[in-house]
C-alpha cells in the first residue's frame, strides 16, 4: 500500500503546533446566514466535494518519533470523519454551535481539521455562546446558519471560505466566481511614514470583570459600513483600524490604566480568490503603531490620514508571514520536540511585547455564496479569530449586502460579557466619529 504524500508544515502551522493548549484553542469560527433551508444529502455531498476540489485541506498530522526535526502533513484521498453535522432545531441550537466553535478544535490527526455544523433557524436568537451574546439580526422563520470551525494550526479563515464558495456553486449550480477587487488609485509617491518605535512594550487591554471559567467569548453584531467621502486617502480598513485603536484607549482610560502605545496587529492576505487560491494560513502579520497623544489630541481626519499611511507601508514591506524570528525557529536545527519547548519558552519572555489586539478586517465578502433558489444568497457572515492571553481581545470584522457584521471574541479570564457590550458601544461610537470630514 502507497504512504499517503507528506508535507513538512509551514512557518505559521508549526509556530501554532507548538503553542496549542487545551483551555483556548486556537479555532477560527465562521459563521453564514441563509435566507432558506439546504437539502441534508445535497449538501453533504457538495461540501465533500468541495473538499476533494481543494484537496490541501484534506490533511492531516503525520505520525513520528519525537526526534523528528519536522511536523508534516499527511494528504488523503477524502476525509476521515464525517464533516458535515446537523444541529436540531431549538432555541439555543446556534448558541450551543457557536460555543463548540470556541471549545472544541477539530482534531489535526483527522482529515480535514474542520468542522461544519447546520442549524436551522426559526425561533429568537441564539444567546450566549461561550460567555457572549449572539444578539445580532438572524434570518426569517425558515433561514440557516453555517457555523464552520477550523483548527487555526492548519487553516485560516479567507481560505475556508472559499472552500464554502465552492460548496455553495455544487451545491446551488449557479456561479459564485468572486467579484473583482475594487479599483483603487495609485498611490502617489510619498515620505515614508512616521511610525513610532517598537522598543517599548505596548498597552495591554486592561481588565474588566471575568468569570471564572477559562476559555474564550463571543459576540457579534451587525453594523452600518461607515461612509467615506469619494476620493479619501484612506479606506475602510483604515477607519476600522483608527476605531479600534480610539475604542482601546477609551477602555484604558475609563479603567484607570496608565497611557502606553498601541500596536495593533493586522492580517494581510495578498492571495487571489479564485478557485486556485492557495488553501492553508495564507496571511502575513503587520503591527500598526499609535501614540497616547495621536489618540487624544489629533483631529480625525489627520488621525485617518496618518492610519492610511502606516498601513500602506506596512503592508508594502516584504517580510515573512511572522517575521524573521519565526523562520529560524521553525528551522530544523534540531527535534520538533526541542524547538517546541523553546518557541513556549520565548513566547511566555514576549508576551510583554506582544500587540495589544487583533483587528482582522475580511472586507467585501468576494462571493455571493449563493446556495440555489430555495437556500438563498448569503445574508451576513462573521468570522471571528482567536483571542488567546496575552492580547486576551480580537476585532474581526467583514461586510455582506451592505452592512458590516463585526465579531468580539475575548479570553475570559481578561474580561466578561458586560465588557464587551461596553467595548462594542465604544467601537461603534467611534467608528462612526471616522466619517467625520474636515
């Protein structure tokens, strides 16, 4: 019998698999609503297929002596699990998926490392999940919610939505090529950006009152994109970034926390979305800087601007997905063993250094995740990315049909479900101070 194909892990999955623990786990949760309902064996059978069509996620962890100096994956020809569940109908069917999707990680020694659970939708909304709220606008009496959980170690979010997109044009037999990106001006030439310096550790969100059970929180809610005036110098994503980092230091402030500056980090994914986009963690990560003083002091529009600048600049550099640290760690100088004990051991040394928070902005959902007549387009989607200590609190955000459905996903034991209703009030006080114009 032929050993299946291996290949050795890349950068980021390794960095992830040496860093796994049980009390948060590193998932990425997606979430779509549709107007209607899906045939069970259809979908089941269109979803598989998807799978078979992007067959880098049907993976997983090979088996070896612990003297190995890789981790690989090993591809198979279908899955080994079934991955396609079925919730039953009830009040607190999507509540209780969307706290799996924060508790439970698709095991990495079964292919695929994903999950995808159905709940019918019909009654009020989900509640709770996790120690959150999901108490944003749910479909009509008859929709569905897709809450798809993935192991972050081996896949990220923008590229299992694509496997969706591909699950929803077998399954509805309409196309859901992706739109083209909008066009954008070129930049005109400028000074390189003043970014301030990295040597100082950053803010830490300060605490608010947790709970006592470890683990992670969610809420999500649905918002109106911000306008922007036609020919700004900065974007959405730039207007998102300054209302995150404003939403911060008013949360610092309001608890007493001492000024410090923040470093938000922010995935870029330069990857096309077509069906040949690469499947697997496809994002480099970017850090954008603010002073104490541009937070307070500086106009909004000057505040916007100064944004605009450092993201494009930061995301121009070319760097490695986790920087150069990252590579030579995940080198194989010596036993995976080994390196895992040291990349532990000096991720415990920086977590003063580490970034504030996450602000993983998807954009304009690319697909129409159309699913056929009888389920519908896609009404919303949420994504939300993991919110491990020392960060402890995630901003995702992505926009379907107009709105912009924003995910809160927290560690409890930083901060509790009355936090963050309290920090998405800020978010959305100041994301709406960025449409100021001068």
């Amino acid at each position: 019998m032929t050993a299946p194909p291996r290949i050795p892990f890349p950068v980021v999955d390794e960095v992830s698999r040496h860093c796994a623990q049980d009390a948060e786990p590193e998932t990425v949760h997606i979430e779509v609503h549709l107007p209607g309902r899906l045939d069970r064996d259809r979908l089941r059978t269109a979803f598989t297929e998807a799978l078979r069509r992007h067959p880098r996620v049907l993976v997983r962890e090979a088996r070896g002596p612990w003297y190995r100096r890789r981790y690989e994956w090993e591809l198979t020809d279908g899955p080994d699990v079934e991955v396609v569940r079925f919730a039953p109908p009830g009040a607190a069917a999507l509540r209780d998926a969307r706290t799996r999707a924060l508790t439970e990680a698709p095991a990495l020694t079964a292919s695929p490392p994903v999950r995808l659970e159905v709940v019918p939708r019909g009654g009020p909304s989900g509640g709770p999940a996790g120690g959150g709220e999901g108490d944003a606008p749910v479909p009509p009496p008859g929709g569905t919610a897709l809450v798809l959980t993935l192991n972050h170690t081996a896949l990220d979010g923008p590229a299992c939505l694509r496997i969706v997109a591909t699950a929803a044009e077998i399954y509805g037999g309409r196309d859901n090529a992706p739109a083209a990106p909008p066009v954008r001006p070129a930049d005109a030439p400028q000074a390189p950006p003043d970014l301030p310096s990295n040597w100082s550790p950053p803010a830490r969100v300060a605490p608010g009152r947790p709970g006592t059970v470890p683990g992670n929180g969610l809420l999500v809610t649905e918002l109106t994109l911000p306008h922007r005036p036609k020919g700004s110098p900065y974007t959405v994503n730039d207007q998102l970034m300054a209302a995150t980092a404003l939403t911060l230091a008013h949360w610092n402030r309001e608890h007493g926390a001492r000024p410090r500056p923040l470093r938000i980090t922010m995935p870029v994914d330069d990857r096309p979305r077509d069906a040949g986009m690469p499947i697997g963690n496809g994002t480099r990560l970017v850090e954008v800087p603010f002073t104490p003083e541009e937070l307070d002091a500086a106009p909004m529009p000057e505040l916007l601007r100064r944004t605009a600048r450092r993201t494009r600049a930061l995301k121009a550099l070319s760097r490695p997905q986790l920087g150069h640290g990252a590579a030579l760690l995940t080198a194989p100088w010596a036993p995976v063993a080994c390196r895992a004990a040291l990349t532990r051991a000096l991720r415990r040394t920086a977590a003063p250094w580490t970034s504030t928070t996450l602000l993983s902005n998807i954009g304009r959902i690319p697909y129409p995740l159309d699913f056929g007549e009888e389920a519908g387009r896609a009404l919303a989607v949420w994504f939300s990315a993991p919110a491990r200590m020392p960060r402890g609190l995630t901003f995702t955000t992505a926009s379907t049909a107009g709105r912009l459905h924003l995910s809160l996903r927290w560690s409890r034991t930083l901060l509790g479900h009355g936090d963050a209703v309290r920090l998405r009030e800020l978010f959305t006080h100041h994301l709406h101070a960025t449409e100021a114009t001068p």
